[in-house]
C-alpha cells in the first residue's frame, strides 16, 4: 500500500551574510552528500512495493548501460508534486509527481538515464572538488576586501573602502558563477550520456525531448525572467536543441514502449494521484481511458481509500480474476480485509503477494506481520516476527517496520528484542539520541558479544557525518 509520508523536507536558513553563495553551497552539500539516510535528511519519503517494483525495472536495463548494475543505486520515492528527480551519492530521488505527469515510461526513463550520467560521470566528487576551489576563491576575495576596507579606514578613503566592499562581493559572486556554469556543463554531459544509454537499451529519447518540452511551456506560461547565468541547469530550448539531432539520428526513435510496461505506467499513476491528488485527480486519469484496467484499479483503489470497502473488495476480486498472478491486487485486498478487521483473511493475501511477488518487496512481508500481528494468538505473533524480519532483512531501512517488530516481540515479552527494534527504527528514522538511549537499554539485558549486543553497540558509537544541522 502506497504509504503517506510522515516528514516534510526544511532546510534551516545559513543566515543573510553572502547569502546567494551560502544557498549555493547547501544545495551543492544536499546534492553530494550520500552517508545520511533520506530520513535523516527529512525527504518526505513515500512508500510503495508497486511502485518501487515497477521504477526498479525501467532503471535495470540503463544502469547496465552505465556500468552501475553492481553499485547497488538504491531508488526513493519523493512526496513533491514537481517534476524533478536527483542523485546523493548511491540513491536517486524521483518525485512522485514526475511519475504522475509522465505520460509513458519512456519519459522516466529518459530521467533516470540523465540521473545515471551523474553518478556514472562522477560528477558529485567533482562538484566537491570545485566546491573546494570556489570558497577558496570566496575567501581569498573577502579577505582582499577586507584589507582594502581597513586601508580605506586608515587613510580616511570612502572610494577604497568601497572598492574593498566590491572586491569581498564580486569575489562571492564569481564564485557562485564558476559552480553554476560548471554545473551547466556537467547537466549538459549527463544529457548525451542518457541518449547513449537509451541507445545502448533500444529505445526512444523522445521521452526527454517531451520532459525539457514541459519545462520549456512551463517557463514561457510563467513569464518569468531568467538570467541563464544564475541557474545550476541549461536552458530547456537550450537543452532540446542540442539533444534533438541525437534523438532523431537514433535507430529508436520511433520505438514505443511495450504495451504491459505502458499498462503498469497507467496503474502507477492512477494509484499515486489517488492516494496523493485525490478523487478529484484520480477520476481525471481514469476518464481518460475508461474501462481500462488502470481505471478499474483505480476505482478500487478510492472506494477503499473513501470507506466502501465491500465495493471495492468487489472490484478487487475482479482485478484478481483478471491477473491472477498479479501481488499487488493481493496487496490490495489484504488492506480492504485488514481496515475491515479481518486480519486472517487478509493475512492470506498478504501471504498471496508475498509468494507472488518476483521483485522480493521487503514492504510485503512486513504488511503481512501486521495481519499476524492483529490476529493475536502466540502463534501468529511468532510468525509474525519472522515475517517482519525478513521484511527488514530486504529492506534493512524501513524505519516503520521496525516499529511493528518491537511490539511484536514486547507482545510476546521479549524485552531486549523489543527494545533493540525500537533502537533500529529510531536509527533509521533519523533520531539518533533516542536510538543510543533504547540501544543501551537493550544492551543491558542482552549477552555481552552476541549478535544483537553487538549491534546495539554500534548504534551507541554511531557518529552521524554529513548531516545538515538545523
């Protein structure tokens, strides 16, 4: 089930002194930092096995291209309704509301080979490096204008003390101009990147032709001036000339996306404008190909979300008939039967996903723990930690499941357990005091030099680097 996020992304101000550079080097810091979790970071992460599944198979065959198959990118749904997507170190962030406006998933596909020509190309390490040059530049400039503003201080001069002003703030801004320019570059690079990865595939850059097209209205609608020599990114006219002749020389330009992957797209995106649009945005979708399965899924997806579960238990069987083999109408059904209090019926559906599930979600598992969980008998709490675990063992960073864990073990009065759980998912969630303070707590109760002592113990050393303090 696609799950609403519980966090919302802040980032505190750096003060007003050379704001302009100060903004530039936090945004950079964000993009090149890769050791704090996205909770951590407070992206409001979305949730979703389906979902997951299905990005996870349009970036397969790109990464291959890239030669990243084996660097295990990890993929994060992101609660924005912008189109955007973005890379931290080993984890690309891809907005939920990308995946809504994309019409096909050629289109995302074009993103995440753009995205994969950064990481591919390194450059994040290279936007350190010239990070490191810039506020070496910056400082050096302040510095020369602070030594003029105190000889024009000395010698009574307004005109050299203002020219040392100049000289602290044309320094600042010469920096900022040589990280955005390089960045333009770099964004230009990872472009002919994704067209040979797309390539490389067989298929169509006439996904990223369409999204740099949606840009281009989008600017020209808001009327908006733009320096294009103060912003990280090419202009997106700029952008489509230069990639339009590669596009069209390309063997696969005509090449549409397979019918059952574009089917798969269509109930992606009736499921995120349900769950993040609402009824309103999710009927526009569906009146756009009435009957089809996406708007069958889609009906059963709001009758659930607006309470009328047994019509859409109805509509769920249905779907099931239809795509016997599919885990995700399983999924669905065991939610209908767990918000309707029949946590053994849906326990059976979820056992359904999970048996049927070909991408191993580490969600499932633990969704049907919680139906063990609800229906109570030891047994079934004892099944139910042993399917939450393996839940967390595919997914080690689900901060919620390790919630569902530790009241799974503190039912079955397993203390330490319970309390070395709650340790994980306060860890994981980005609280790191009170991940220490549960861990120690654990620790006291739990065998010096076993595995979960010594877990514990690495909770308790835990150092966070890279975080952005608020």
């Amino acid at each position: 089930m696609l799950s609403r996020p519980r966090s919302t992304f802040s980032i505190s101000s750096l003060g007003r002194t050379a704001r302009g550079f100060a903004t530039l080097l936090l945004a950079a810091a964000i993009a090149v930092s890769g050791s704090v979790s996205a909770f951590a970071q407070n992206v409001p992460v979305v949730r979703d096995a389906e979902i997951e599944a299905l990005v996870r198979d349009y970036a397969r065959p790109i990464f291959k291209a890239a030669g990243l198959a084996n660097d295990g990118v990890n993929i994060i749904l992101v609660n924005d309704q912008s189109f955007n997507a973005f890379v931290t170190g080993r984890r690309l962030f891809i907005n939920t509301g990308a995946l809504m406006m994309a019409e096909t998933p050629n289109e995302i596909i074009g993103v995440i080979a753009h995205e994969a020509g950064h990481i591919a190309g390194g450059h994040q390490q290279k936007l350190r490096e010239q990070l490191e040059r810039a506020k070496t530049m910056a400082i050096i400039a302040t510095l020369l204008g602070a030594g003029a503003i105190v000889a024009g201080a000395t010698t009574n001069s307004r005109g050299l003390a203002g020219a040392g002003m100049g000289v602290a703030a044309g320094g600042g801004e010469m920096a900022q101009r040589s990280i955005l320019a390089y960045q333009r570059t770099e964004e230009t690079t990872a472009d002919r990147s994704a067209i040979t990865y797309l390539n490389a595939t067989g298929q169509s850059g006439m996904g990223m032709l369409k999204t740099f097209g949606r840009f281009q209205s989008a600017l020209s609608l808001s009327g908006a001036q733009v320096d294009p020599y103060r912003i990280s990114h090419p202009m997106p006219q700029e952008r489509i000339a230069n990639l339009e002749v590669l596009v069209k020389q390309s063997p696969y330009v005509d090449k549409v996306d397979p019918p059952a992957l574009q089917q798969r797209h269509d109930m992606m995106r009736v499921k995120i404008a349900a769950y993040m649009g609402g009824q309103a945005a999710a009927t526009r979708l569906m009146r756009k190909s009435p009957g089809s399965l996406a708007s069958r899924y889609g009906e059963a997806q709001l009758a659930y979300l607006y309470g009328n579960l047994a019509a859409s238990l109805a509509k769920t069987n249905a779907l099931i008939k239809e795509q016997p083999k599919n885990p995700y109408f399983q999924e669905l059904r065991g939610d209908i039967l767990m918000k309707a209090n029949k946590p053994k019926d849906a326990a059976d559906a979820y056992a359904k996903a999970v048996s049927l599930d070909p991408a191993r979600s580490g969600l499932l598992p633990v969704s049907y723990g919680q139906a063990l969980m609800a229906v109570g008998t030891p047994k079934s709490l004892k099944k139910a930690v042993v399917q939450i675990n393996n839940g967390l063992g595919r997914d080690r960073e689900n901060a919620e499941g390790y919630r569902y864990l530790a009241q799974a073990y503190g039912e079955l009065g397993n203390i330490p357990a319970a309390e070395l759980a709650t340790a994980e998912g306060r860890f994981y969630s980005g609280d790191y005091k009170n991940a220490k303070i549960f861990a120690m707590r654990a620790q006291q109760k739990l065998k010096r030099g076993e595995p979960g002592w010594l877990r514990a113990q690495d909770i308790i050393n835990y150092a966070p680097s890279g975080k952005i303090k608020k």
